[in-house]
C-alpha cells in the first residue's frame, strides 16, 4: 500500500479528499457509523478502495478529518469567533447561547449518529473525545472570564459553572426542542441564553440595555410556549 497523501498539493488531490470527506459524512447522517467503511466511501466518490487509502492510511484517520471537514462546512470558528470578541463575559454567555443555536442544528445528524455507536466504537469514542475536550476548553474560558470580571453568580465557582455550561451542550437537549417539540432556532437560542443570563450572572441590576435584551427573550420564549 502507498504512503498517504498527507497535504494534496493540486487541485484534483484538494477535491477528491474533499469528496471523500463529503461522502463520509453524508454516510454517516443517512445510515450510521455502521456503514462508513473506506470501500463504501470509496465507492459513493467513484473511486477505488486503494484510491481513498492514498488520501487516509485508515478509517481512524478519515474520522478524524471528518471532525474538522464539519466545523469548516458548517463555519464553526466563524461562529465562535462572534463569542470571544464579545466585549465582556456576560455579553459572551449571550453570544455562545446564539452560537449554540447557530452551529448544533447543523452537526445534529453526524453527532446522534456518532454517539450512538461511541461505547463499541474506537474511531466514534475518538470523535467524541476530541469534541468534548474543544467543548469543556470553551466552557472554561468563558466561566473563568465570569469570575475573572466578578460577575459569577453564588454559590458558582469557575469548576462547577465550567461543569453546568459543558452539561447543557446536550444533543438530547437540542434535539429535544428543536426535533420534538419543533422549537424555532432562534427561540431556542434566545431561551438559552435567558437561562445562562439568569443562572449564571452576577446581576441584581441588568447591566444597560441588558433589560431590554431580557424582556425581547422573555417574550420571544413566552409568545412560543403560549402558541
């Protein structure tokens, strides 16, 4: 077997690895982690089996391109760079709550069915390590950012508010709201971020215009669970 192509140099190289990646995952959303072999991947891009091992030396290696092949479709360092630019820690409580809502509906098919399969799956257990271990270092920051400004509500520590932030990242959660009660994505995102607002804040006065903000959610939420 060849040596892989770690970092296609032409066009034609950049495209197929591209397609395998598109392949890979439209495999995983329609039939499960189950069915994304290297000779089913190879086959949907019309290629052969030894074709695909050129561009990943194995099933591992293509999972964890996949991870990232995700987040570049779906712009998730676009998204969060909307949180870490906020000018303080409350505004960013309220952007990684839109972010939430931005970026999880997208990735909902390839997380349920990655996590389906992650107890007997190595390549799956992989896949979700590494995105919670992405997801618990944004939790940090932002708890640590709340305390770090004196706006981290009691009886809150950085550690336990890190631990509730990360616990609400939920794919039960999401689906749930959005898939099962069919909650739009901004209602979603703007009851979350009312929750984080309320829970985790600092604030026995809303901060300027952070009233305004609240009644809109309020609302939005309220006007939802009333229809």
């Amino acid at each position: 077997m060849s040596r892989p192509i770690r970092t296609p140099r032409n066009a034609r190289s950049r495209r197929t690895r591209a397609a395998l990646l598109t392949a890979a995952r439209s495999l995983l959303e329609e039939h499960g982690l189950e069915a994304l072999t290297m000779t089913e991947v190879a086959e949907r891009v019309g290629i052969s089996r030894r074709g695909a091992y050129l561009h990943f030396a194995s099933r591992t290696e293509l999972m964890a391109a996949l991870f990232d092949h995700v987040a570049d479709e779906e712009g998730l360092h676009a998204s969060l760079e909307r949180v870490w630019a906020a000018p303080d820690a409350e505004a960013a409580l309220a952007e990684w709550a839109a972010h939430l809502a931005r970026y999880h509906p997208r990735v909902l098919a390839v997380d349920r069915a990655i996590r389906r399969v992650g107890r007997r799956d190595p390549d799956a257990a992989r896949h979700m390590a590494r995105a919670a271990a992405s997801q618990l270092a944004h939790c940090t920051r932002l708890a640590e950012w709340l305390a770090r400004e004196r706006r981290l509500a009691p009886p809150w520590t950085p550690e336990t508010a890190r631990d509730m932030l990360m616990s609400l990242i939920s794919t039960d959660m999401v689906e749930t709201l959005l898939t099962e009660r069919r909650w739009a994505a901004e209602t979603f995102g703007e009851g979350l971020a009312l929750l984080l607002h309320r829970t985790f804040v600092r604030s026995p006065q809303p901060a300027a215009g952070q009233g305004l903000v609240e009644a809109h959610a309020v609302g939005a939420v309220g006007r939802h669970l009333s229809g």
